[in-house]
C-alpha cells in the first residue's frame, strides 16, 4: 500500500466517524405523528401577550436599588396587587434560542441544533405560536424565524424585525426595544383605519410576542451591573405598561387578555451566558390578567436568594421553563404544543381543583403521547426489542391513565393532580431510554474502529521506516483465504442485522471500516511480531517503560484538554530536561546558550496556561507585550546579523515587518480608547486595521525568499509575519504568550538539532525510538497552541472584545472566523518548525507527520466517550470540539505538512555534521 493510499483511506475514515457522535448522541429526539391534546375546559382567555426580556436575571429585577426604589414600578405593582409571579428556572445551554425554544415550545433544546446552529431549526417542532388562531412576533432576526419556518403554516406566524445591523454592540442597545415598542403600537393604530386587520386582532385563540434584545445586547456590552444595563430594565418596564394600558384600551376592559413576562436566560457579571451558573439559569416569571391568580400573602416559596427583594410576604411560584409553554396553552385554549415536556403550573391559575385535575390530566396525556409513538417506533423494527420498564407490564399506560380518570370521577382531584405528574415523569424517563437504545452497540463499533486504525496505520509506519527492506512478513494463503472468509462472513452478519433493524445507511460504513481495518491486520500480524523481536532486543524493561511513558504522555494531553494547567507541569518536566541530557551534548560548543534559553522559555510560556480562560480587556498588557517582542526580536537579528546568517535584505524585511508591528500597537490602542469613549470603531482605523492585517499575513506565503536563506531567518519572518494580527486580536496575554510560544518553538528546533549533531550515518535513516519524542513534543506544542490562552474547543472562552478593531456590527460568521484565524496562528508557526525537524534529523519529510497520525486516535477513543449531550451549550459544545479536535487531526496533520513544504520546504539545509558542511534540501 503506498503511503498517498493511506493517507485517502485516513482522510475517508475520520470524516466518515466524525458523523457517529451525531447518530450517537445528537439525533433529535423529538418525535412526530402525535394526537393533539388540550385542557376540555373553557379557557379563560381570547388572546396572549408574551413579554421576553433576553438575558434578563431574576435578581437584577426584582431587587429593590441603593436607595430601596424598584427598577420596574409597573410589573411590582402587578405582583403585589394583580398576578403571580417566580423564578423561572432555565436549563442548560441558557442561550437565546434553547430558551426561547422552551418558553414557547416547551421542550428542551433538540440537541441536533448543535449542528446547525442557534438561528435555524434543524427540525420542525411544534409550538404555541404554531398552533395558536394568529401570532404577531416583534424583534430581532435571531430568533423570530424559526418560529416562523417551524409552523404547519407559516403564515399564521406574522413577523416584525429590525435589521441584523441594529445589533451592534458598540452602542447602547435599548433602541432595540424601543422599536418593538413602537411597532406594536403602530400595529394597533393602523387596525382603527384597517377593518380586516381590526377583524384579525380581536379573534380567539391570538397570541403577541415581543422580544426584547436590549437587555441581552447591553449585558454583554456594559455587563449586567452597569447604568446602561439597568436603565433598560426601567425602559422595559415602562413600555410594556404603555403597551397593557393601549391593549386594555383597544379591547374596552374586557377581561380577556392573558399577559405573560419572562427571560430566555439570566447573565453573568462579565456579561456572557451559556453554563449553568445560577445568574445564568434564575430568570423573572410575572404572569397576570385573564386565568392568573391574584398574589397570595403567605409568604411560602422564598429562600436566601429573594430576602432582600422585598417581597417575602407574597407567595413565591418558581417554575420550570419549559412549563410557560403549557401555561400559555391553556390560557387561550389551544393544542398542548405536541412536543412540550413542561409540565402545567397549577399555583399560577385562577381555578377550581376540579379544573387543575382536568388540565393537568391532559399535560400528561399529551406528554405519554409522545412516549407512545416512540415506543411503538422501537418495537416495530428491533429484532431484540426490551421495552422501558417503568411503562410495561403491570405499569402499563393504559392502568395509569385509567386510574387518573377514576379518580377524577370520584372527585379525588388532589390525588389526581400527583398521579399525573407521576405519569408525566415515567413518560419522560421512558424517551430517554429509547432516545439512548442503540449507544451499546454504535459505541462498540466505533472503539473497535478507532482501534483498528491505530494498529492499522502502526503497521504501515514499521513496515515502510522501521524494517530493513527485504524483510519477509507474509502468512500462508490458507491462513488469508480462512481470515477473508471470516470477514465476509461477519460483515453479511452485520450488515443483514442493520437492514432488518432499518437503521441509518452511515451505519453500513461504521461496520465496514472495523472489519477492513481488523482483515488486514490479521493479515499482517507478522509485522507486529517482528517489530515486537526488534523492540525486545533491548529488554522488556526499556520496552514497557517507553509504552507506559508514551500512553501517559498522551493521557496527560488528553487531561490538557479539560486543566490546561496540566500543560504548566509539563514545561516545568521540558525545562530540565537539559539537566539529563548527555554531558557531550550540555558541553558542545555554542550549546548551553541553548538551553538555559530552553529552560528560561519554557517556565515563562508555563505560566500561560495558569491564566484564566476569561479575561478582561487590558490593552496596557498587550502594549507591553508587543514592546517586549519589538525588543527581543530586534536583539536576536542583532546577533544574527554578527553570526552572518541574515542577508542585508533579509534584514531590511525583518525591520518593516517589526516596524508594522509597531504601527499595529498604535492602531489598538487608538481604537480601545475610541471604543471606551463610546465614539465607536473609527473608520481609518478598521480600514487600516484589515489592510495591515491582510498583507503582512500572506507575506509568508508570497515571498518565500531564496532557497539559501538561513531557516532561522527564515522561521523569524514568518513569526513577525503573524504579529500584527495577533496584536490587533488580543485583548490581554494573548500577545505575550506569542513571543513566548514562537521562541520555545525556536528553542526546541536548535535542542533537536543539538541532540542529533554528529549522529548521522546515512542520508536517509529509518525511524528510531528516539524519534518518539519528537512525535509526543510535536503533539505537545499543539495542545499548547490550542489551549495557550483560552480553550479553543469554545469560541464563547474568546472575548468579542477581540474582533472590535475589525468589526462591531453582530456577524456571528465573521466574527467567529476572526476568532478561529487568531487561534490558528501558532501553528503556522509550529508546522513550519516540524518541517525543518524532519530534514534536520535525516528524515523523509512525512514520516514524522506519519508517527503523529498513529497515535492521535489514542486521544480521539477517550474524547469519543467524553461526549456529552447534555448541559450548557458551553459544555455540549466543548466536548464535541474535543472529539472533532481528534477526529480531523489527520486532515489538520495533512494541512500542516503542506503548510510547512510551502513555507520552508523550499530551504536548504546544512547538514548536521562535524566532519561536513555538506547540504540537503528539506
């Protein structure tokens, strides 16, 4: 097999699994084909009004401010004389569209959004707005849409938005509101002069939602303690009075409005959300008007957290999210959203106990609904089918829904509410179990095909650059005819097992990559034993301890991904390694600059990694980091131009490209001031921003100077390359960490080189086990690169603060690109020195980026279980960038080898001799 033939089998096999963790734990568990339910009761309202303020916190509302005045006088005054209000306790992800999603739907986030995004539906789900007579929504393109595409008929779901540029987070935000105010208010006026629209208004069964973003756009500006911030809780306030007291007109009193005011999720302090922090899932629920309770002053529900609102006295109704979506429902008498799994807070209405009975009879119903059509689903087609024990047998459905009418019959309404609720959890446990069915099985394919190309891919690597050509490892034809059969034999197996059970055609391809992998290894066991003879040549003792050192150093990646501070305690091992190296190698000449460098780079870039994630904009620190760069970059040309290692040109472009640098300096710290004057982002200096950034970028790659130039010089332009991006992008340490990772790069380069002078035999040399530690340190730079300062298997752990030189208008695609082009940038760096490794150690240029692909997957089995399909969208989030990290390593591998052929494949290299200045070309 040629080396370009595994690299396509690679490359097919890792995309192909990268789509398992979807059909594992990211198919949509919602469920269609379902009989509508609704409460048989007369509903007490003709139409709703639903108020969300995004990114609202509980306390920041309710809390009484420095000199005990309330921030919303109108919406307090509707708790302590005219409706029911709580904590509406949100689940993770707490972002805009999940909550949304629950608010109105009443489901949990389908977790196969993950792949498309928050401002899209993946699926089509039910929801309030879908089954409701008409529905006008108000406010912004984000979220208004998929409500819209979603319905059976879209348009019953009229909206009104303002543009996507509204939403510029360098400005004050509470005109996003105003303008739903404004809106909502034109819509009434124009129904005086419009019959058909007055006609439309004033049907049953209508539902008004008003979505408010200043809230949201202005915590993460300002953060959610700032003037800003808490002006518009009182803008809110007193425009949603305005708009009740112009419905209240429009409708002559008529008693038949239900109001309903919440938040899709709260905030943290420094203004960002999506964890499951209690400001982040404790958001306001005031409800009020038609079939809402008027308060209670028993004083029940209130803990620590509402003592000093002021309202201790009042009853306090905390719900779940997802309820307000049930609540609404039957307010206005419409279908329970078919998919809902809220559960109907019976505190919150003005009824008899025989009408929460009913009401809440029929939540269940609607929620067992669901578990039915899965059930039936799953029976249908699995060979092995074992049903959910807590709804078979003596506990069937059909017992508990005839009970719970028994018990409404004999008027026992109390035990009838519990019965219900009991009802309503078994049916939400049995979706899960069905939900999860097949994990045993997929979960087992998958290990067994990861660990497959891992042996797979180690046999090509001993075959092709460990064994002496010649070497004979072939088995007996009787012995591969009998393995070939056993194969056919088990992929008819399986494949016969799939078809009946009718699942997913991906799952024919996970089958047949384990039985391919596993034929050719059975076919090749010979290779193994004889790298295993080689390796025992030198003891078992030394055999185990380098197996055990290599599993635990890629374990202790595998730990970087989740403490990066593990990434600390390992450069403080690298930085005395010199201390074990041999005494030829600490005494050589020129050396011991080296590596007390070594040492000195490696404990400043450890604490690096000790920093927080989250940090705050501190242009001071990347001012000195940038000066502190411009210096010691300018000291090491100096001693190079002495060495005689730079050409005059060379040397000319390394000052312009540190002089761009500099420019770039006074550009941030131009733009910060302007944007912390609230003078927005100046026109000159984004335009100056983007065009600095954009030529000194592809410097690299357009000018790769003269094949003769020294790779040192060479490594420095590309470094200075990259600094004016890293400038403009950074916001703290990010530029400090740079200069420091660039250099201990550097350093390791020349440790190398140090560490194999005098040792070559031949041109070209087969792989050593000391070229291990060029495969581990390799994957240790990486790490370094990804977690240096932030986590990049997050985006939302990088400040936007980042890209405003850029860009302040919200445009999740730019900058999200800008994000991930900020993180890449080390490994320009890091590729660029791999390649001169390679050539450096008498090595062909892949075979190193070849040992690397065999043991990634080590690292890709452990993040394949780490995957998780629930908690925040942070943590949903991170552990499939985790796993997709490690899965397309061997496509980023790919990317990298080409990366660093084409900036400095081109060079030619001194041979690393005593006895030559002989040269080769990398």
């Amino acid at each position: 097999m040629s080396r370009e033939a595994l690299l396509v089998i690679g490359v097919v096999f890792h995309i192909i699994y990268l789509f398992s963790i979807f059909d594992i734990y990211f198919t949509s568990p919602l469920v269609h084909g379902m009989t509508p339910h609704k409460s048989p009761l007369e509903p007490p309202a003709d139409r709703l009004f639903l108020f969300v303020g995004d990114g609202l916190r509980a306390d920041k509302l309710f809390e009484l401010d420095q000199d005990g005045n309330t921030r919303a006088p109108f919406l307090r005054n509707i708790i302590t004389e005219r409706g029911s209000w709580g904590v509406s306790h949100t689940r993770v992800p707490t972002e805009s569209r999940p909550g949304h999603v629950a608010i109105i739907a009443g489901f949990y986030e389908d977790v196969s959004a993950v792949t498309t995004g928050w401002s899209m539906n993946p699926v089509n789900f039910d929801s309030v707005f879908n089954q409701s007579q008409h529905t006008w929504s108000f406010g912004s393109p984000d979220i208004l849409p998929m409500f819209q595409q979603g319905a059976s008929d879209p348009s019953r779901v009229e909206t009104f938005m303002y543009p996507p540029e509204y939403e510029d987070f360098s400005g004050e935000a509470s005109r996003l509101d105003v303008w739903v105010f404004d809106h909502v208010k034109e819509l009434f006026k124009n129904a005086t002069v419009d019959p058909q629209l007055n006609s439309m208004l004033r049907q049953k069964k209508v539902v008004f939602f008003l979505h408010l973003l200043g809230l949201d756009t202005n915590g993460h500006g300002f953060k959610p303690h700032s003037k800003e911030y808490l002006d518009n809780i009182k803008l809110v306030d007193k425009g949603i009075k305005e708009i009740v007291d112009m419905i209240e007109d429009f409708y002559h009193n008529d008693g038949r409005t239900s109001y309903v005011f919440t938040a899709d999720h709260g905030m943290n302090n420094r203004g960002g959300h999506g964890d499951g922090h209690p400001d982040n899932t404790r958001t306001p629920i005031i409800s009020w008007g038609a079939g809402i309770r008027n308060p209670i002053y028993s004083g029940l529900g209130h803990d620590a957290l509402s003592e000093d609102w002021g309202l201790s006295d009042i009853q306090r109704d905390d719900i779940l999210q997802a309820d307000i979506a049930p609540l609404m429902a039957h307010l206005v008498g419409i279908n329970l959203p078919v998919n809902s799994v809220g559960e109907l807070p019976l505190s919150f209405l003005n009824s008899t106990e025989y009408d929460k009975a009913e009401a809440a009879f029929a939540n269940a119903r609607q929620i067992l609904e669901q578990y039915q059509v899965k059930h039936n689903e799953k029976q249908e087609h699995e060979l092995f089918f074992r049903p959910f024990q807590g709804l078979s047998g003596n506990n069937d459905p059909l017992l508990h829904v005839a009970q719970i009418q028994a018990m409404i019959d004999n008027k026992e309404f109390t035990l009838a509410e519990q019965k219900s609720k009991e009802l309503m959890s078994l049916s939400i446990q049995g979706l899960r179990y069905f939900q999860t069915y097949d994990w045993l099985f997929l979960r087992g394919i998958v290990t067994i095909g990861y660990i497959g190309w891992c042996i797979f891919c180690l046999e090509f690597v001993i075959k092709k650059y460990v064994l002496i050509a010649g070497t004979n490892t072939d088995i007996s034809i009787k012995s591969r005819l009998m393995i070939n059969a056993a194969s056919v034999l088990i992929a008819f197996g399986l494949s016969g097992m799939l078809w009946i059970q009718k699942m997913p055609k991906m799952y024919y391809a996970y089958v047949f990559f384990p039985i391919y992998f596993w034929n050719h290894i059975c076919r090749n066991y010979g290779v193994l034993l004889h790298a295993l003879r080689l390796s025992l040549q030198n003891g078992k003792m030394k055999l185990f301890l380098s197996f055990a050192g290599a599993i635990l150093g890629l374990e202790a990646l595998v730990a970087s991904f989740f403490y990066r501070e593990a990434l600390s305690g390992i450069f403080l091992v690298l930085s005395a390694w010199p201390l074990v190296m041999p005494e030829k190698v600490r005494n050589g000449e020129g050396n011991m600059p080296i590596l007390l460098g070594w040492s000195c780079a490696c404990f400043a870039t450890s604490t690096f990694t000790l920093l927080p994630v989250e940090k705050g904009e501190h242009i001071s620190i990347v001012i000195i980091g940038g000066i502190a760069g411009i210096a010691f970059s300018l000291y090491t040309l100096k001693n190079l131009e002495l060495a005689k290692r730079v050409s005059p040109q060379s040397s000319i472009l390394m000052r312009v490209q540190l002089f761009v640098i500099f420019i770039s300096l006074v550009i941030l710290y131009s733009t910060s001031a302007s944007l912390q004057r609230r003078d927005g982002l100046p026109l000159f200096n984004q335009v100056a921003s983007w065009v600095i950034v954009s030529i000194s970028s592809i410097l690299p790659f357009i000018y790769r100077g003269p094949s003769t130039e020294d790779y040192f010089t060479r490594l420095l332009t590309i470094c200075f390359a990259f600094g004016p991006m890293m400038v403009l992008l950074s916001i703290s340490y990010e530029l400090m960490f740079y200069v420091c990772f660039c250099s201990t790069v550097l350093l390791w380069l020349e440790v190398e080189r140090a560490l194999y002078k005098g040792k070559r035999i031949t041109e070209r040399r087969t792989l050593s086990a000391s070229d291990g530690r060029s495969v581990l340190m390799f994957l240790f730079f990486i790490n370094v690169a990804f977690f240096g300062t932030g986590n990049v298997a997050s985006l939302s752990s990088f400040s936007l603060e980042s890209v405003y030189r850029f860009t302040t208008m919200f445009n999740p695609f730019l900058m999200g690109t800008l994000l991930i082009i900020k993180v890449l940038v080390p490994f320009f760096v890091v590729s660029s020195v791999l390649g001169i490794l390679s050539s450096s150690l008498d090595l062909e240029p892949f075979t190193l980026f070849l040992s690397v692909m065999t043991v990634t997957d080590i690292q890709t089995i452990n993040f394949f279980y780490f995957v998780t399909d629930y908690g925040s969208w942070l943590e949903i989030g991170t552990s499939i960038s985790h796993f997709c990290i490690a899965e397309l390593f061997i496509i980023f591998t790919i990317i990298l080898f080409l990366l660093s052929r084409l900036l400095v494949g081109h060079l030619v290299l001194p041979r690393i001799s005593h006895e030559s200045v002989k040269s080769k070309t990398t």
